[in-house]
C-alpha cells in the first residue's frame, strides 16, 4: 500500500474520529452525571471507609484501618484481645449472597417462562401483559412489602383461606422465615428478570428452531441447545439486575425476616441510621459489597469477551 | 420417471386452511403432485399462491387439513417434522448464530445419534462439497451471503435425507451468484441423487433447473410438466402468461381440423391454432403466440404466411433482443421479439406496414 500507514487504533474502532474534538464535548453532559452521581458518591464512601467514627454518626477526619478491622476481626469486648475471626457478618454476608443466589434463581424459573409466554403472544396481548407485569411497580416497593406481609400473617388472608377450606388446622407461620423474605425479593424483582428475557425472546428468530426440529431435535433439545444459548445476554442480564439489588435489599429482610435472615443491606441500613450508627463501619461493608459484584460482574464480563473472542 | 421404484413423494388432495371459521383462509385447495425419485421439482407460482405452504406441510411444520403425504410408499403426514426423513433450506438460511459452521452442519448428524467424530467428519466433507472448507470454525455471521447459504445446503445435506426441500433459498442473493448457484445446485443434485423440491416464484430459475415445475396459483395446481411443455403448451390463461412472455388474443372457433382449431384474428384472418381439446365451433378462447416466433415482413413480399397486417408502433432494445410492438388493424397490440444478431426489425421504421408472419404451431387456443 501507498498510503501511509494508519496509526494502530484507526483500526480497532472505526469510529474513532467521532471521539476526539468536538464529540468529547458533546459528550460531556453524561460524564457530568455520571461523575457527581455515580463516581462521587462511591468514592465519598470509600474514603469514609477508612475514617474514624464518631458517636451518634458522622466521621472524623482521621485516618484508620478500624472499620474493616472490625469487620474481620474479633478483639474481645474491650480490644485487647489477641485478633480471631469475627464470624458475625461474614456469616451475613455469606447468607446474602445464598439469599440473593436463591431469589435469582426463583425469579429465573417462573421468569423464563413467563417471558417466553409473553413473547410469543400477538403483539396485542404482549402489550397488555407488559402492562400488567409492571403494575405492581407503580405501587411504593415499602408498601408493596408490607402489604406482602399482611396476606402472609398469621391472621392474614393466606392462612384464613387456607383453614377455612380445610387444608390446614393452625396457620403457617411465614412472616419471620427464609421464606418470606424469598417471597419478598422474588416479588420485587421479578419484572427485573421477565423483562430482558422478554426483549431477548422477542427478538428470537423462531426459524431457527423450526430448523433444530427439522434437524432431528426434539422439543426439549432445541429448547436447551439454540433458544436458551441463543437468548442467553437477556438471561444474563436479568440474573444480574435480580441479583444486585437482592443482595443489597433491606426492606424485605427487615419487614418480612426477622433476626435470623439479616441480611448486608440491613447491616449497612443500620449504620447510617439515627443515632446507633456508624458511617466508617457502614462504608467499609458497603466497599466490600461493592467489590464482591464487581468481581462477579468482570468474570462475566471477561467471559463475554472471550466468547467473542472465540467468534473470531 | 421409471415405474418399478416407488414415487419418493406423493401428495394426494391436499388441502390447507389456516386458523378458524370467522376468518379462515384456504391456503390449498386440492393440490396433488407426484414426485419421483432423484428428480428435481419445482414448485412455481406468484406470491401468496401457497408454495411455501405446501412446503411446511411436507417438512412437517405445517399439519393437513385434508389429504395424504407419502413419502416413498409410507404415509408421513402424521409424524412431526424431527421424525421426517426430510430436511429444508430456509429462505433466510435459519443458521445458529451460537454455533460454528462446522457445528451447524453436525447438528442433524448428532441428532440422528451419530458420534461427534463421526458427525464432524461428514459435515467436514460437506462442507468441502461446498467449497467452504476452510471456514469450518467461523461463526454465520461471519460469512457472505453466498456462503451462507451453502452452509444452509451443507446442514440440510449431511443428515442424508430422502427428500431436500427449499424455499426459495436463492431470492437473498445478487443476479451473478444467483445464476452461479443454480448451477452448483442442480450439480449437486445430481451428484448425491437426492430428490429436491425448490420453491421459486421466479420462472426463469424454474425453466433452468427443474426436471418438472408444478405451476401454482391460488392455492391451486395448474399444471405440472417440464419446462418445456410448460413453456410451449400452456394448459391455461394462467399457465401461458405466467411462465414467459406471451401475447393473448381473444378470438372464436371457426372450424375444427383434427386437433387444431381454425379461429379468426385480427380483421377475420383465420388462423390455426393448436389445442389440447374438447373445444367446439362457436367457442370462444384465448390464443397465446409467443412474441419470438412472430416474425414481420415486408406487406406483399411473402405470399405463404397469413394476411394478418398492422402497423409498427414502437421498438424497445432489450440487449439480446429488440421486441416490436405491431398494433394490428383491428385495433389490437402484439409484441414480437426479434433477435439483434437478425436485424431485421431494424428494417422498419415506426409507423411503417408489416405483415405478421406467425410460426407453425406457435398459437396455441386456451380454454379459459
Ligand atoms: N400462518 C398463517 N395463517 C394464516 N394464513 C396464512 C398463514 N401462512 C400463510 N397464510 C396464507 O396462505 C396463503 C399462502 O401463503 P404461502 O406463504 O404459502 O404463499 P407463498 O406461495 O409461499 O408466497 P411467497 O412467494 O410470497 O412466499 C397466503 O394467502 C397467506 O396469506
Ligand atoms: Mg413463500
């Protein structure tokens, strides 16, 4: 070739030229937001992390390892102890995570189908269903849990119907388990999780599995070998956008639980909350969260792009 | 077609309807082809006349409202599409995106139970067949058009099925390669000697690959011959028009002579006409002569051909042809299509008399 040679980077993004000058400037608008309202207030906490407390909330301005001490470490009562473990919120942040696990997985087993189900509706029916999917949602999620919570008391409309047709002789008790709050994160989030599949399934050109059946497979093979690897982002997606929020939830936990299935989010609640609080503490196991889904998100992100690199 | 191997597809009065009574369609009415083993059959006819419904109902996608499929002796229509020993290449390819080519091409292969080794050497020589060996590891999306497309043909082949269908499966690509494909399909298709049925709305695609071509239109079979006698006796109207170009005049039978018909054209120029039958004296038809076997001479320099006269009207270029446009002298317009290489159109100037020489057994009376 004559021409001279095109720097490196010409290459790898065709648009390139669209991000110098002017385009950064446009730009500048979304790395406003972006920067006050996303990168401040994650670094404002990190930087509270790793100051002292001050009693009824609040920092001082000195600097200290103390938070995370105490969230690893057990001193004794007085700290002068030699340093063991502190099991308490390791073993909440590990119930968390199964939480938020179990929650992902209910809403991806009732959520696949029903996404499914809608997306091959007549367009006029998908709409309506939408709608009646997102409802709910207009509805305050605080209010929406507790309303939760009276149709699954002892004396709420659950049990009654349930001993009033016999099937039970005393009522279930459920408000305070593991299950309740499950209740409560797969009904927060559920849309969460129907949502991408749906816009995933939607866009699914079902030829291709006119083609797997006209290739010999049976239903339950091209269900399993195209349609789900090939509507895969939006299963993706909807894990993720079920799992993060459930793993920082504190409203269904703290109505709809009880001691035994706190959970990080009201952990971190309580730090910032009147006067019983502690903002080093609450900042430390927020960074901490913080970091265990961004390690979460780059393996999914690292996965992606080998599978594409494995496209090449 | 030889009688002593079974048909390898028999589809008796096949009927189709879509959805339910308040607003049902029928997509078939009464459609039967046979179609013999190896042979290349083409289904044509314009948009919506139920090719690619008859198709699906063959593959398995599409149930029968009424009638039978069989295929080579045994009746199918009541098996699911992956229980049919018959594969399909979709019009828009239908590839698994997720998968590689050599993947794609395996996956009947593994279906039928084959072992990856064994799957993955088939589909590597079919993919060889098509030419696309060495793009074995791409993904689909990485692939022209045309290539697509053969990896379409390579899947639907590896599993060796009884009966090959496609549905139009060269509409998406460009003239050239079009061309070039349907050489390398009907060589395939000789090669592996499986029987193929093509889907096209496009005749000239018909004519060049097909052994026989069912004519479709409304849901109805019209005729089913090959090529030619598609071509040179069109059995109706339909047939005569849609396939080629034609020029139709009404006209009356006059007399009967065997099995040609005299009928008047023009300013009462008889003319004789071949017909396929049952027509009487008084009956009225219509006579469809192809515009390259008319020829124009000179007024009064040839005495044997018909007296039918007109007038030049316009001269279109057409590249290979020049086509002529006579009105004739009762009013009615007729195309003639004269080779460049004769230049004897050009002998005539827009405006000028002409006599309407018309070939031998070129106008055929239709019935309809
Ligand atoms: N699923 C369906 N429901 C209702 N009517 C249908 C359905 N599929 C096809 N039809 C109707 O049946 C008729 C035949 O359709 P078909 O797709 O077989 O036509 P085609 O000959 O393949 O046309 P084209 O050349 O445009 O592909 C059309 O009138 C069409 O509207
Ligand atoms: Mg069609």
């Amino acid at each position: 070739m004559s021409a001279p040679i095109a720097p490196l980077n010409a290459k790898k993004n065709p648009n390139a030229g669209v991000f110098d000058g002017i385009g950064l400037w446009l730009l500048s608008p979304s790395w406003i937001v972006i920067g006050v309202f996303l990168l401040l207030p994650v670094f404002m906490m990190l930087i509270f992390s790793f100051l002292t407390k001050e009693f009824r909330g609040g920092v001082i301005w000195e600097p200290t390892l103390a938070a995370y001490d105490q969230f690893l470490f057990d001193r004794g009562l007085f700290g002068d102890e030699p340093p063991t473990i502190e099991w308490t919120y390791i073993t909440i942040f590990a119930r968390s995570i199964w939480q938020a696990a179990l929650a992902t997985l209910f809403c991806l087993i009732i959520g696949f189908p029903t996404a499914y189900y809608i997306a091959t509706r007549s367009a006029r029916s998908r709409s309506v269903w939408l709608f009646l999917i997102t409802i709910p949602y207009w509805v305050n999620l605080l209010i929406r849990t507790v309303s939760m919570k009276f149709l699954i008391r002892d004396t709420g409309p659950l049990n009654q119907f349930l001993m009033s047709t016999g099937v039970i002789d005393s009522p279930i008790h459920i408000v305070n388990t593991n299950f309740a709050v499950q209740l409560g994160l797969f009904y927060s989030y559920l849309p969460f999780m129907v949502l991408p599949i749906y816009a995933a399934v939607e866009r699914y050109n079902f030829a291709l599995s006119e083609a797997a059946w006209d290739l010999y497979a049976d239903r339950w093979t091209t269900l399993r070998k195209i349609l789900i690897p090939v509507v895969k982002p939006g299963i993706i997606a909807g894990c993720i956008l079920v799992f993060v929020p459930s793993l920082g939830a504190f409203l269904a936990p703290d109505l709809l639980g009880g001691a035994k299935t706190f959970m990080i989010g009201s952990l971190i609640e309580e730090q910032f909350k009147g006067n019983a609080g502690n903002w080093p503490f609450g900042a430390a196991a927020s960074m901490i969260l913080l970091s265990m889904v961004l390690i979460v998100l780059m393996f999914y992100a690292r996965q992606q792009t080998r599978a594409q690199a494995g496209a090449r | 077609m030889t009688d002593s191997s079974p048909l390898a597809l028999e589809v008796s009065h096949a009927v189709k309807i879509y959805g339910a009574l308040p607003n049902a369609v029928k997509a078939l009415n009464d459609v039967s082809i046979d179609v013999a083993n190896n042979e290349f059959f083409t289904l044509l006819g314009p948009s919506g006349c139920g090719k690619t419904t008859l198709l699906r109902m063959i593959a398995g996608f599409e149930t029968i409202t009424e009638g039978s499929i069989r295929l080579f002796g045994e009746n199918i229509e009541n098996l699911p599409a992956n229980k049919r020993p018959v594969n399909t290449v979709f019009q828009q390819y239908a590839l698994f995106p997720h998968m590689t080519v050599l993947q794609n091409v395996a996956f009947g292969l593994t279906m039928l139970g084959k072992s990856d080794r064994e799957a993955n050497g088939i589909a590597t020589r079919m993919l060889d067949m098509v030419q696309l060996g060495e793009f074995s590891n791409r993904k689909p999306t990485q692939l022209s058009g045309g290539q697509q497309q053969r990896v379409a043909l390579a899947r639907a082949l590896a599993p060796s099925p009884k009966l090959l269908l496609l549905d139009e499966p060269l509409s998406a690509l460009d003239l050239k390669l079009r061309h070039a494909m349907r050489v390398e399909l009907k060589q395939i298709q000789e090669e592996l000697g499986i029987t193929f049925i093509f889907v096209t709305h496009d005749q000239e695609e018909a004519l060049t690959m097909s052994d026989r071509i069912a004519v479709m239109s409304n849901g109805e079979l019209q005729q089913i011959g090959t090529g030619r006698e598609i071509y040179e006796e069109p059995k109706n109207k339909f047939v005569a028009d849609f396939i080629g170009e034609t020029n139709l005049l009404t006209t009356q039978v006059e007399s009967i002579q065997g099995a040609n018909a005299v009928c008047v054209v023009g300013n009462h120029t008889p003319l004789e006409c071949a017909s396929a039958g049952g027509i009487s004296i008084g009956d009225t038809g219509i006579i469809s002569i192809r515009p390259e076997r008319i020829t124009l001479t000179k007024p009064g320099s040839d005495a044997t051909g018909s007296n039918l006269t007109g007038t030049v009207k316009r001269f279109i270029y057409l590249g290979t042809d020049t086509q002529c446009m006579v009105e004739l002298d009762d009013g009615t317009e007729i195309h003639v299509r004269v080779q460049n290489a004769h230049d004897s159109a050009t002998d005539f100037d827009v405006g000028e008399r002409a006599s309407i020489k018309i070939d031998q057994g070129a106008a055929r009376l239709l019935v309809n």
